[in-house]
C-alpha cells in the first residue's frame, strides 16, 4: 500500500487539504479541472453560488466521463484479441503457401 500523504489544493478560492495515497501532482491536475470547469460555467450562466457551481460541474464531469467511456465501449468492439490475430495470419499464410504461383 502506498504512503497517504496530504495534498493542498485550491478549488474556487477555497484552499483544501487532500490526504490521498494518490500522485500529488494528479490530485492538482484534478482540482485544476474541476476549478476551471467552474470558473466556465460561472461565466456561462452567471451563477454565484459555490454550491450551485460545483453540481454543476460535478454534472458537467460526470457528463465527459459517461461519454467517454461510451466511445471506449463502441471502440472495444472492434478490438480483436492479440491471439485471434495470429491465429488469422497464420490462416491466411498457410492459404497463400497452398496457392499456385501465378504466372
């Protein structure tokens, strides 16, 4: 298990202390997203309220995630196994061993 450490970040103007066994470097990527997704919807509609501002772009986040992983869903169907490759090539190798020279 790896060492828990503390982490301060900064979301909104508000300073925080994550304790976190995660890279400290991507707790702060993190909060950055999250503070400038914010920082966006601020100016995009408004809003002042740090609650109202942080569901939103909790739903915003939870958005690009559920997109994301559906385009990761529809890419993986078209994703063939390693093994199954092979055992194409080795297929179709032996195809064109059998072939008859052309002229």
């Amino acid at each position: 298990m790896a060492e828990r450490r503390s982490v301060a970040i900064q979301i909104f103007g508000h300073d925080y202390r994550i304790k976190t066994e995660a890279d400290p470097a991507g707790v702060e990527r993190l909060a950055r997203l999250v503070d400038d997704t914010m920082s966006r919807i601020r100016e995009r509609t408004g809003a002042v309220d740090t609650l109202d501002l942080a569901v939103m772009a909790a739903l915003n986040l939870a958005n690009d995630l559920l997109a994301a992983q559906a385009r990761e869903q529809d890419q993986a169907q078209f994703r063939v196994p390693a093994a199954e490759l092979v055992a194409l090539r080795e297929r179709i190798e032996g195809a064109l061993g059998d072939a008859p020279a052309s002229a």
